[in-house]
C-alpha cells in the first residue's frame, strides 16, 4: 500500500485537480487518487467558483498533508529535487515561480468565462474583453518563454511547474476554439500530446459526472 494519497475532484471540470495530479506525477511521487463525489460540498464550490479557497487538490504523504496545487509543488520540490519541478539556474527557477504564481493567483475573467470542460468543444465561443486581455498576457508569457528557453516545453526540453500549472489554460484554448498566434498553438498542442495529459483526458472522458450547472450555461 502507497503512504501517498491525492484527493481530487473532477478530472473533466477541476483545473486544481489536474495540476496537482500533474505535479505529483512528474515528481514521481508513488500515489493513490481519492476522487471526491460531484455531491460533495467543497468539491461543487470549487468548480462552481463558489468558494474563495479550496481543499482539493489534497495531498497526504505519510504525516504530511498539504493542499493547493502551488504548495503540494514546493513540498514535493523539498522531498524530491532530483525530479527537476523548478529549473536549476536560479534565475530560471525565479521566472518559473513568477508565472506560475501568476497562473494561481490571477486570469480571473478567464477562469470564469472559459471554465475548464474537458469532454465538451465550442467552436467559434464569443470572448468578452476581460477574457481578451487574460489570453493575451498568456500568450505573452508563452512567447517570452520560448524565445527564452526554445522550447518544446515553457522552460526547455522537459516540463516543469509552469507547464503544469499552464497545462488546464490549454484545454480551455482548444475547448473554447480560441484563435491564437501559430507559436502559441504549437504549445498548446505540444501540452495537449503531453502523455501525462493524454492519460488525464482518458480518465475524464471514462467520468460519469456531469455539472448540470456548467454544461447548461456554456
């Protein structure tokens, strides 16, 4: 039996659950995955955006338990820095930590307006300006990393923190049909062929739960 288990929501609606899962995955960390029920009060808060703060994505290791996908990052950064979460160069690692704290904290109209649905695909999805906006400072970030760090991935040859946490904007982009500038799609393709996203989107897909609320809105 594993000493580790992540609790999650749902893997097709909760973009949290997805960055942890991602995190845990890349860390190498030997888990079990407690889904919760789509009837479960924290769980229907967080993908509702009902709820400032949330408990899922939760990780317990032993006598540890942590929650928030940025705090499960720099735990399991501490417990296994041979897995390479943050880059090495000092000044890398600064800028990782900076975007990736700004995917947390920020993108509000984004996340509300393009709320993470893995099964579903809207073409031509009207976007009002505040989404506008957030998608353009993303696509900034992804062309300052890959001019920077040349790609495929935000900071070089393999993902790292900031992939993870840029890794649900991706599924929004493609399930919303948002137009983005050719470097910017090949980085959201390159996540959305990320075999660990591939095996997260099968498990989505399998999920019997739906959201009432979110698929008779969009």
């Amino acid at each position: 039996m594993t000493a580790a288990t992540l609790t999650i929501s749902s893997r097709n609606y909760s973009s949290w659950s997805l960055r942890g899962w991602l995190i845990c995955r890349m860390a190498g960390l030997d888990f079990e995955i407690e889904v919760l029920s789509g009837t479960d009060a924290t769980s229907r808060a967080e993908l509702l955006h009902l709820s400032p703060s949330f408990l899922v994505p939760r990780l317990r290791h032993g006598d540890v338990v942590v929650w928030d996908a940025l705090a499960i990052a720099e735990c399991l950064g501490e417990m296994f820095p041979e897995a390479g979460l943050l880059p090495r160069p000092v000044t890398e690692r600064a800028h990782c930590r900076s975007i990736s704290g700004e995917m947390h904290s920020g993108f509000v109209n984004l996340r509300s307006a393009l709320p993470m649905n893995l099964r579903a695909f809207h073409p031509a999805f009207p976007l009002f300006n505040g989404a506008k906006a957030d998608i353009e400072r993303i696509v900034t970030i992804f062309d300052d990393c890959l001019d920077r760090y040349e790609g495929p991935y935000l900071f070089g040859a393999r993902p790292c923190l900031a992939d993870a946490m840029f890794a649900p904007v991706c599924t929004r982009f493609r399930t919303y049909d948002v137009a983005l500038p050719p470097r910017a799609a090949t980085y959201r393709d390159t996540i959305l062929h990320w075999p660990l996203m591939v095996e997260w989107a099968e498990a989505a897909a399998e999920e019997p739960e739906e959201i009432e609320e979110l698929e008779m809105e969009f």
